[in-house]
C-alpha cells in the first residue's frame, strides 16, 4: 500500500518540462507521525532525510524533543541531527546555507529528498527562503536578551502587540527566539518588523522543486499521542535530561515546551503532578499553533494518517 496518494507520489517524478529533483517536505504537528512515515518513505524511494527541527541540532537535547532514535531511523542517513553541541550559535539564516550545500550533494545522488521537522520558519527557510533583514547591533540583542531574563517573555510579547500588530499575530507567543528576533528588528530600524516581509509567492528555486506535504489526525486522536509521548518521554529519563541543562536553561532552544516546564517543577514553582499536566497541555497547544502555521501556506497537500 502507498504511503502517500498516488497522486502525489506521482508529482514525484522528473517530467521533460522541469527534470528538477524534488524537494519532499513532511511536516505536521508533534506526535502526528512524521518520523515513522519519512523513514518508510525514505525506504521505499531510497533516499536520504534531512531534518530541519531546530532543536534536534543540538546533541545535548534528545528526550525532550523527541529525537528519533538509531532504532528508529532504521539505517536511514538523517541530516542535522546531533550536528551541533548547545553552546553552538546557530539561526536560520545559517542553517539555509548549511543545508542548501548538503541538498547540492544529495541531489546528486538522489531524484527526491525528504525534508521533515517540527519548525516552521526553518523548513520555510529552505523551501521558501528567508527575507533579507538588516543587521542589528549587538548592543540592542543583549539589552533585549535582558529584558527577557529579568521580565520574562511576557512582556516582551505586549512589547511586540504594541509595536507591530501584524508581526504579533503571525508569531508564537511561546517561542522567544523569535519574539526577540522581530523586536530587535523594530528597535534598530524604527520600522515593524512585519514591514520586511514583502510576501507574495516565492521565486522558483533552480536547483530543485517542492512538494509540500502537511499531515494531520483527527483531533482526538492527536491529542492521545501527545499524552502518551510526554508519558514516554518521562519514563524514559526527561526530568534528569533536564536536570543536566540547567546550565545553558537561558538557551533560546531550551525556552520551549518539554523543557520550561520541568524547569518550573524543578524551581519548585509547583508539584510534579502539574508539571506533567502543562507538559501535555502546552504541547497540545504547540500543535495547534503548528497547523495554524502550515494551513497560511496554500503549496500544503493535506493528509490524514
């Protein structure tokens, strides 16, 4: 039985018109799927994966986000995951060029790539490409990264609703690597950040064409994994994976869900028990807002597993 509809297995294929390999992108919401699927699918075109979860990078950071394991990969090549240590420096902008040189070298070798992962702004890094932002200075990043750490994220987020309307509905309120993006952008250059993105579609990419998939479930059905895989990921050792980051815990990939929350437990901010229930919550939420992020982009083919 096909993976995908044959429909859309059949775009797979090189035509006369455009004999560009293809760009595969598997995305979806924590939980749904993506994992297993890509590696079938990588099996049954005999390809490679390349993995553009910004916090599966890190090689310090496994059990809370759900890093597959050796088991699960099932000999698949998977790149850039465990590709940097978490003291490592390491954006968007950096991983595109990364990743464009690495697609250059599997394109050689292959007709179809998978891209997968759970970040948005980085898959959309390397299918759409990212507006050009002008630099910053580096004194406004650290009174910004300041600001978080003495005020917290919520007042950085009623800071970006004031300045740039726009920019504040399109971004997660979670996500503090990006908040402080856009507002640093707004401090240097007076202007909101949402005023550099000129949208429209985005150019035909020379060296190889997209085909976008998003999967889904059915709501309950989602919600399920995702309590069973926070019950699976503190079964098998997420409290003292955490325990060991506190060092780097002001780390822009450690303030996200499964880490802030034990976090929380461990500042004794509350029990176990409410820990485990924010845990699942909040990555319920995560979910959400992931397929709110990928139903804005129209190139999405939707499937349901």
């Amino acid at each position: 039985m096909s993976l995908l509809p044959a429909s859309l297995l059949a775009r797979l294929a090189p035509t006369a018109a455009d004999p560009r390999p293809v760009l595969l992108t598997i995305a979806g919401p924590p939980a749904v799927g993506k994992t297993a699927l890509c590696v079938q699918l990588a099996q049954q075109l005999g390809t490679e994966i390349v993995s553009a979860d910004s916090r599966q990078f890190f090689r310090e950071l496994s059990i809370g986000t759900a890093k597959p394991t050796p088991a699960e990969m099932q000999g698949v090549p998977h790149h850039f995951i465990d590709s940097h240590g978490i003291a490592d420096d390491y954006s968007a902008g950096r991983f595109a060029a990364d990743a464009h040189a690495v697609l250059g070298d599997l394109f050689q070798r292959h007709a179809v790539v998978i891209l997968t992962g759970g970040s948005g702004l980085y898959v959309q890094a390397i299918t759409d490409g990212l507006d050009e932002l002008p630099s910053v200075p580096p004194e406004v990043r650290a009174q910004l990264h300041a600001e978080l750490a003495t005020h917290g994220l919520p007042h950085l987020v009623a800071e970006l609703a004031a300045t740039d309307p726009v920019a504040h509905a399109r971004i997660d309120h979670q996500n503090p690597q990006r908040i402080v993006r856009a507002l640093e952008i707004t401090r240097a250059t007076g202007r909101p950040f949402s005023s550099f993105h000129h949208g429209g579609p985005p150019p035909e990419n020379p060296l190889f064409r997209n085909v976008k998939v998003a999967l889904t479930r059915e709501r309950a059905a989602l919600y399920q994994r995702i309590n069973q895989r926070v019950e699976h990921m503190l079964a098998v050792g997420l409290l003292e994976e955490v325990r060991g980051l506190l060092p780097f815990r002001h780390h822009h990939a450690l303030q996200t869900v499964g880490y802030q929350e034990i976090f929380g437990f461990l500042d004794g901010d509350y029990d176990w028990s409410e820990a485990v229930r924010l845990l699942q919550r909040n990555t319920r939420r995560y979910a959400k807002r992931q397929l709110t992020w990928l139903r804005r982009d129209a190139a999405y083919e939707w499937v349901e597993l």
